[in-house]
C-alpha cells in the first residue's frame, strides 16, 4: 500500500448497499481482503497480543452488545474531541524483521461527514495526514517500516462532522507480489 491516506465509504465487508431510491451501489471492500491480517481490534477485544492494544479516549457511549459492537462519538465544543488510539507490538505476533504494516479503522458517521486527522509511525518517524468519511468507511493509511522490537503508535481523532462511531481496527501488512518463471505472479 502507498503513503497515500484515503477515506472511502463503504458497506460492511463485501456487501452492497442500497440508496433512499432503491439504487444498488458498490462500496469499497474491506482493505483486510487484500493483505496478511496481523490482528483485529475493536470495543469488545480491545486488547491484542504484547502491548497491542486500544485506547477509545472520550466516547459518549461504547455499546459491545449490539448486533456490531461500537464506540460513539460526538463533537461538542468545550470538550475533547473522541478519538481512538492504538500501540502495536509487531515482536508479540513473532514479526522480527523489517516491514511495513498498515491501519484500516472501520467507522460510521451519522447525518453528515466526519474528518479525521490521523496520525501513525514506528518510532520517531510518525506520519500525519487527514480523511473525510459519509456514512460507512474506512479510515486508512501506512505506519511504515518498523525496525526490529519497535512499537508503532497510531491514532483517528474527530477534527469537524457530525456523530460517529469506530468499530474495528485492522492490523495489516501489505501482500508483495514478486515474479516466478513464467512471469505469474505469486504471494509472499
């Protein structure tokens, strides 16, 4: 995946989803389909493998017994905008080399759109950038290579929009695609 941040609306994974009109309309897909899932993260299993974790900071409810479970937020001026926030121990799922990993938050808005600013690195090198999301989306972007034994450090946080709320947190490193004989192209 490249540096490039990108919001898209999306339907829950591999769905379609039908406009007031009745009109079919293909939603983006979950970006986890296309690489090697590291872990999943969300309000009812917030908690991953050595310091993994999630951090769902001002949340005006966390619901972990709906049909999908949810952290919602709402903006309100005077108060600390809700974000979620994330460590990842890529040395805790056995990955001691080099690599890039990638971060896809799963969000819904309610009445209008939400921008996200983002923020996400390994280390010193962090990344910063900003998303847009109407309706069901995903929130993605790269954390870049890690070294060996870091922590890579990530977080969404509401800057304007109306309610929304955050449901899960995809872990990911990208398939590499390399060339055998014959010029097909095989998975890593």
């Amino acid at each position: 995946m490249s540096e490039s941040r990108r919001a898209r609306d999306a339907a829950p994974s591999h769905a379609e989803a039908i406009d007031a009109e009745g009109a079919h309309a293909l939603r983006a897909i979950d970006p986890s389909i296309f690489s090697r899932t590291v872990d999943t993260l969300s309000p009812v299993r917030p908690v991953g493998s050595g310091r993994t974790n999630v951090t769902i900071i001002a949340p005006t409810i966390v619901q972990t017994d709906a049909t999908v479970p949810f952290a919602g937020f709402e903006l309100v001026a005077g108060r600390r905008a809700g974000a979620v926030a994330m460590h990842v121990e890529p040395a805790a799922y056995g990955l001691n080399a080099p690599d890039r990993f990638n971060l896809a938050f799963a969000v819904s808005t309610e009445g209008g759109p939400c921008t996200f600013s983002w923020q996400g690195g390994f280390d010193a090198n962090q990344a910063t950038g900003s998303a847009t999301v109407n309706g069901q989306g995903w929130v993605t972007f790269s954390l870049g290579m890690s070294s060996p034994g870091a922590t890579g450090l990530a977080n969404i946080t509401q800057v304007s929009g109306a309610r929304w709320q955050w449901h899960r947190l995809v872990i990911s490193r990208p398939i590499v695609f390399t060339p055998i004989e014959g010029g097909v192209l095989t998975p890593l």
